[in-house]
C-alpha cells in the first residue's frame, strides 16, 4: 500500500506541474455586450499604410466579419461526454497532448511599445522560460522571429530604436526608427545545457526597418525568406545569393498587417505559401504558392490555391496566418461565417483545406461571434495537431477573453501552462 500511496503521490504531482495558477480562469457570468476590438496596426507601420489607406479599410472589412454585431453566449460546438474535462465550456485535452507540438518555440514579448527587448525560448510543455536572449549593441530591439524544423533553430531580426514621444521631438524619433537599419541573427538552442547562442547572419544589402513585412526561415535553416509588401526575396544564408519576386499589381503581399507569421514553407524547402491581398477597393483574399525552383520573377507565377472573399453566407478569412502543412497537403487558417439573414449566428474556427481541390477538409475550435481572435501557430506535418492562440483565458477589461496559448488536436485544446499570449511574434 506505501509503494501504491507513493505512485499516486508522484503522479498527481506530476499532472499538478501542467497547472498554473493563472491558467484557470475565474468563473464569471457573462451577461454584458462585447465591444466590437478590431486589429491595431502598431504606430512604425501607419507610414507605409499610408498609401493603402482605402485597401486597409476595405480589407479590414474581413476581419469585422470575424467579430460579428451579436452577443457572445459561449463556445457553439457540442458539449460532449458530461464526464469530460471542460475549459470554458470545451473539450479539454490531455497534457500529453502537448508533446505533439515542437517542445520549444521562441517569443518576443512586447517590451518598448510594439518591441521586444529581449526574446524567450520557451517549454511547449511546462510553458516556463528556459533561457533569455538580448540583442547585441548597438542593437536594442527584436521585430521578427521565425523557427527551422529542427527546434533548435531561430532567425530574429533586430535593430536600434527611439522611444517615440509627442511633438517634434517624436517625430524625429519615428524617422530614425523607421529608418534604422534591420540585422539579422541566428540563435541556436541547446536543450542539454539551456543555453542559446547568437549568431549574425550575412544578409546582403541595406534593409531599412520600415520596408520589412516578415520573415521565414525554410526548414532546414539554409534560406531566408523576406516580404517587403510588393516583392519577396529569398536569400541562401551560406552564398548570400538572392533572388527576387514581385508583384506587379494592386494590394500587397504578406498578411494584413505586418504582423505574425506570413511565410510557411513545405519541408522540402521548395513551396512558400503566402497571402495576397487585394487593391484599393478590392478585399479578396488569395492564397498562393510559390515554387522556388522554377524560373521566372513574378508573383503572379504563384498558384492560387484559396480565395476569400469579403461578404456574407460564404466562409471568409481571418486576417493572420496561413499555414501550409510540411507534406504541402493543407492549408489551415482561422476563418469566420457571417450568415445574411440572422447574424447572431456567425461563428468562427480554424479550418483545413486541401491544397489539392481547395475544398474544406477539417473545421474545428468553433468559437461564436464576438469571441475574440484565433490564429494558427504552427502545424504537424499532416496537419493531425496544431498549435492555436484563441480566446480562451481570463475577461480583458476591453471585454472579450485573453488569448491564450495550446495545443489543438482532435478538437480537444490543451493549454500550455503559463501561456497567455501578449502578442502575435511567437515561433515554433
């Protein structure tokens, strides 16, 4: 009986380690109207909206269809077994689901207004911080992160930073920010010791902090792929040859803002998958796939695998990520629903498409309108297990729920303890 009490002792400390006390919300009735919180475009990237003024306004249509004018009364899916763990009102996974994501992903907490000073290797398992990087002088700040295949591997991008204030004063600040310089950096992660080392990349050419959209390093960590709204290139780390694609056309490339994840590749190193967002007065949505190997410098080479349109009754997309699975099979985003007739109705989830056919093959993490935002993280290679960031933590002030970190498999989501998410750059 000792050695029985003793075995039941360790695992109940065990299954205790995954529980963090921030992790469990309060309960809390909810009989208030949600405000309706659209996306921030933080205050360096208003320059270069500036001449997208109406397409931004169009295209942020899209995402008011995700946050639909109605009361939020909880999650829409089915309730399942009574027996069943819950997390506000959803299946809850099991903590071993967590050891189907990569076991360590990076984050860039937002530290000096939009930026982060320092940048987190993080345990998907435990949540905790295992190891804090700070960018080389005179470098200050850290603006983007992307992660390799291996999990070992991390490109951050970096630069010198103002504190922009009002007045004049600030202005100027703005300018030299908006002008400074981007490096970039490989960390390397060593779980045995806990240890991260930086190392400068030999990226060719003057890349001022304002012109760069994102980042994507390929899963081998061999080439690095950038966005500059109207163009992507794509540079071999160990020659420093590029070569560049363009986009002859109205709208822009990447996401719609600079914000997030906006390359994936598949594993082989050959596809990036990217948005395409319409012109002027045009919000549609493409996603496209470029084949890195084939010849040409057009953007307009890249296959269109997906199209969104901005209207009622027809399935529309979130404004962050999409992904495409490393097997190059799917593509999976979160999307949203505004049925014409009864609004009230609207919801929104992550969904699956084939990349073969287009067609939808797997909606989960249903969410009703007004529920906040969810974005898709990183994706296993066949698409079977994701990692989310949804409205699934504590009431904001602001009034929908905190977004929170975990991993979503089988429409189970299991929360990684201490996993609230403070922004959107996170790398697995």
């Amino acid at each position: 009986m000792n050695q029985l009490e003793e075995k039941l002792a360790t695992a109940l400390r065990q299954a205790g380690e995954q529980i963090s006390p921030d992790s469990v919300p309060p309960l809390r009735l909810r009989t208030r109207r949600r405000r309706v919180i659209l996306p921030r475009l933080p205050r360096r990237w208003m320059s270069w909206l500036t001449p997208l003024a109406a397409a931004a306004a169009v295209a942020g249509v899209v995402a008011a269809s995700l946050v639909i004018s109605a009361t939020f009364h909880g999650h829409t899916r089915n309730a399942g077994p009574a027996s069943a763990p819950r997390w506000n009102g959803s299946p809850l996974g099991p903590p071993s689901a967590l050891h189907g994501a990569p076991p360590y992903f990076v984050e860039l907490p937002a530290q000096a207004l939009i930026y982060a000073r320092t940048a987190t290797v993080r345990s998907t398992v435990t949540g905790r911080v295992l190891v804090t990087v700070r960018p080389p002088r005179p470098y200050q700040v850290f603006t983007w992160v992307s992660g390799a295949a291996d999990d070992r591997t991390f490109v951050l991008a970096a630069q010198r930073w103002w504190n922009t204030a009002s007045g004049q004063a600030g202005t100027l600040a703005q300018n030299r920010d908006n002008n400074a310089r981007t490096v970039f950096f490989k960390l390397t992660f060593d779980p045995a010791t806990r240890t991260a080392h930086l190392t400068r990349l030999a990226v060719p050419g003057k890349i001022r902090a304002t012109d760069l959209a994102g980042v994507g390093i390929s899963p081998d960590g061999t080439r690095l792929a950038l966005s500059f709204r109207n163009s992507i290139r794509i540079i071999t780390l160990a020659t420093g040859l590029t070569r560049t694609w363009t986009w002859p056309g109205h709208g822009w490339v990447g996401n719609f803002k600079p914000d997030g994840q906006i390359f994936s590749w598949s594993a082989d190193g050959k596809t990036l998958a990217f948005q395409q967002w319409g012109g002027y007065l045009d919000s549609t949505v493409h996603v496209r796939l470029l084949d890195t190997t084939a010849p040409g410098n057009s953007l307009t080479a890249a296959k269109v695998i997906l199209t969104f349109f901005n209207k009622d009754d027809v399935l529309t997309i979130a404004p962050f990520n999409t992904l495409l699975t490393a097997d190059g099979s799917r593509i999976v985003t979160a999307t949203g629903f505004s049925p014409r007739q009864d609004p009230r109705l609207g919801y929104q989830n992550i969904t699956e498409f084939s990349v073969r056919t287009g067609k939808p093959v797997l909606s989960q993490d249903k969410f009703g309108a007004l529920a906040g935002d969810q974005i898709v993280l990183w994706a296993s290679p066949d698409g079977r297990a994701l990692v989310v960031s949804d409205p699934r933590g504590a009431k904001t002030q602001d009034g929908p729920r905190a977004n929170i970190f975990g991993v979503l498999a089988g429409n189970k989501f299991t929360p990684i303890p201490h996993g609230a998410r403070t922004q959107n750059q996170v790398a697995w």
